[in-house]
C-alpha cells in the first residue's frame, strides 16, 4: 500500500510532523473557538430538549473526530442550531424532553445520522442532495429560524407565556425576578448586537456570557435566592460511554426518518461551509473523505452520550478569521472543551439562562432572509413559489418538519416537471447552480 493509500485511510497523518509554524496559531485559534463553543454548545443543547452538558459532550469526541478524518482544514463540527431544532421536533413526540429516554433517542439519532453520513460519503449521494432547490432550503431555514427564536423568548421574559390562559394574566406575573430577567436579557442581545457590529473579532459571545454571569450571581446574593434562573448543577467528568441500553430496535426504526433529515441538513451545511472557506484559503476539499469525518464523528458522539450535530458557519469562520491553519485548531477546541467539563464545570452552573437564549437568537436571526424573494421574483418565481410554500408550512406544521421539507421538495419537483412539459413563461424557469457556497443552515 502506497503512502496515498494510507493517508486516505487515516487522512489525520498528514498533520504530522506537526510543524513549528502553524502550532501556535492553531492552539491559539482552538482556544478561542472553544470560548465560543462552551457557550453556545450548551445553549443548542437546551434548545434540542437536553440538559445543556449533552452539547458540551457533543463538543469533544466529534469535534476531534470530524477534524481527524475530514478535509477542511477549518471545519469546526459540534452542535448547531438547526440540527438542533430537528432533534428537538422529532424527538418531542416520543419521549418528554429532557427525561432519560429521550436522551438516548437522542443519541440513538446521532448514530442513525452517522450511518447515513457514511452511506452519502461511500455512494457519492452528496451530489444528489446538492442539487435541492435552494429555495426550498432558503424557505425552510428561514421559518426554522423564526421558530427557534420564538421558542426561546420564553428564556428572555423568564416565563411561558404558554401558561398564560388570558392576557390580563400577564402583569400578575410581572414579578421583580421577571422585570429583571428582561431586563438583562434585553441588555444581553443588544450588547451582542453591538459587538458583533463594531468589533467583529471579538469574542462577543464569551465577553457578554461572562458579564450576564456576574451580574446574575450578584443579583441572585444580594437578593439571597435565585431570582434570575440559572443552567443549575454541571456534572463533571466524562459523559458515559457506549450504546444507549434502553433502546430497542424498534426505537431505532422510529429514530430513521429523523436520522435521514439530519444527515441531509449536515451535508447542505458542511457543503456550504466548506466551500465558502476554501475558495479564500485555496485549499483542496475531498468531500467523499468529509461526508466520512461527519459519519465517524456522529458514531462517535452516539457512543459518547452525544447528540447528533454538524459543521457550524460561525466557528468555523471564527477557525479561518483567527489564524488557524490546520485540523490541529478542532482539535485543540474540542480538547479545551474537555478541560472545561472535568476542572471547571462548576462554574459553568452560574450560566443565566436568559444569556443562553440571547446567544441562539443572536446566531439565528441572520437565517431570516426575506430580500432573497425580490431576486426569486425578478430572475426565478418558481423558486419563489418554492419558498413560500416550505416556509409557510414549516411555520404551520413545525411539529412535523421531516413533511414540511418533503412537502417543499415535492412543489419545487413538481413545478420543474410542469415547466419542462408545459410553455411556461421565461421567468417560471429554474437557473443552474443551487447550493454551492451558500451558508443556507450553518451557525
């Protein structure tokens, strides 16, 4: 076996020798991605209906995994907030979030998304998944979105407003506890705003969760109980490793679909995300080898109490923006992670809740992209129809968005099909080129 053979099998061993000149900024760049991930990893967690440590174990073995065995030298994998949201919707109909069983459906699904990721790398369906209407995604990421933010308000005003049987109820819950907890997370998403705009390289998420944290922790001693409410107890350690005992076969049928949606929406993002970097680095991407790195490390992460993930556009973009060179700066995050889950998880208790949710809706938000329909308008309206109808659906049954995302595929199908055999007008006619480079779903 030649020396390409080998590096193919075991696509890491290119990083070594490690050389002396890309050490430093690829540590340095890990440890600033891993300041972004400890936060954010815990608030998709809690957005997936899963105690916010499950996406700090998401953070460690597929995130060093992914770098391991993909291509890009700048991917950084881990929890994300679509995906998120998926595992939450098709989750939430067989089990109560957050309750032992649904943890293992949980990771029951990160090992179904990673048998398809693998089927995708062996028989090259990635490029049958790419040729999705990019309305289709665009209308779908665009609803999730909206939905993802509405679900967590209730973080930010510190109560369900589900819960509420009449709307004069409402100013007999406007406690003090309430007033300040929308306060601060008015504050909290303003000031990520704010820093994100003027100084872009910051850590904005880190800065603003530290800040939300000591004034909580103030607040909540002076006025001697937790009036703000906070993540509560981290467990230390290591999470606990292998298969989910409580599942049976039949669960893992149920657990397909869901496992088929994600794995789909990870290739989109992983595609997308990629791409976009590599065409500002030069570097040449395999994406069969890619496809594999994302199946190991959903594996991994379903033997490691994991729940499924993917590549993300922010941390990723944050890999290239901080100077790191090589597979080496994942890996340095994911190993960060780890110090922070065994040493100082402690302190990680302290987390307000309402900053979590400020950190989703600050990711998120760009996701709602309306001004994409003036050029479907001009240049493509069955594009057009495309989007409203897999937006307006996903709005609607976004209980059920494994049909929703059928139900949009099907109308831009079949609109392709009434266009080919029918004289349609010229703007009812589709343009080459959906997907590529467009960061569609990736936070």
């Amino acid at each position: 076996m030649n020396r390409e053979n080998v590096l193919n099998f075991f696509p890491f061993l290119r990083l070594f020798p490690i050389r002396t000149e890309t050490l430093k900024p690829d540590i340095q760049a890990g440890l600033i991605i891993a300041m972004v991930l400890v936060p954010q990893s815990m608030a998709y967690a809690e957005l997936a209906g899963l105690p916010p440590q499950y996406g700090l174990y998401c953070s460690i073995i597929p995130c060093i995994i992914a770098a391991l065995w993909g291509s890009s030298a700048h991917l950084s994998t881990g929890p994300v907030a679509m995906i998120s949201l998926v595992v939450a919707t098709t989750l939430g109909g067989l089990a109560r979030p957050g309750s032992s069983y649904y943890i293992q459906l949980a990771q029951g699904s990160c090992l179904i998304a990673g048998v398809f990721f693998i089927l995708f790398s062996i028989f090259r369906l990635d490029k049958l998944i790419r040729k999705i209407d990019r309305a289709v995604i665009k209308g779908f990421t665009s609803a999730a979105a909206i939905i993802i933010i509405l679900s967590q308000l209730n973080k930010i005003i510190g109560f369900d407003l589900s819960d509420l049987a009449e709307y004069d109820q409402l100013f007999n819950r406007l406690s003090p506890g309430i007033l300040l907890t929308i306060a601060a997370g008015g504050v909290a998403l303003w000031a990520l705003f704010m820093l994100k705009k003027l100084f872009p390289r910051s850590p904005s998420v880190l800065i603003v969760i530290i800040a939300a944290a000591l004034s909580t922790l103030f607040i909540n001693r002076l006025l001697q109980h937790e009036v703000i409410a906070t993540v509560g107890h981290i467990p230390a350690g290591l999470p606990k490793f292998g298969v989910p005992a409580g599942l049976t076969w039949g669960d893992y049928i149920k657990l397909i679909p869901g496992g088929l949606v994600i794995a789909v929406l990870g290739t989109l993002e992983v595609y997308s995300i990629s791409s976009t970097i590599a065409e500002k680095t030069g570097q040449q991407l395999n994406f069969r080898q890619e496809f594999l790195g994302q199946g190991l490390a959903c594996l991994g992460g379903g033997f490691s109490a994991g729940y499924p993930g993917s590549g993300s556009f922010s941390r990723s973009a944050l890999a290239y923006s901080s100077g790191g060179r090589t597979a080496l700066t994942s890996i340095t995050a994911g190993l960060s992670v780890l110090v922070v889950l065994l040493f100082f998880s402690g302190l990680l208790s302290y987390l307000p809740r309402f900053a979590l949710a400020a950190v989703i809706i600050s990711a998120v938000y760009k996701l709602i992209d309306f001004r994409i329909c003036t050029e479907f308008w001009h240049d493509n309206r069955r594009s057009l129809i495309s989007f409203i109808v897999t937006f307006g659906t996903t709005l609607i049954f976004q209980d059920n968005i494994i049909m929703c995302i059928i139900i949009g595929i099907l109308t831009s199908q079949g609109l392709k099909l009434v266009a080919k055999f029918v004289k349609a007008p010229k703007m009812l006619k589709s343009k080459p080129g959906l997907l590529q480079h467009d960061n569609s779903c990736g936070i």
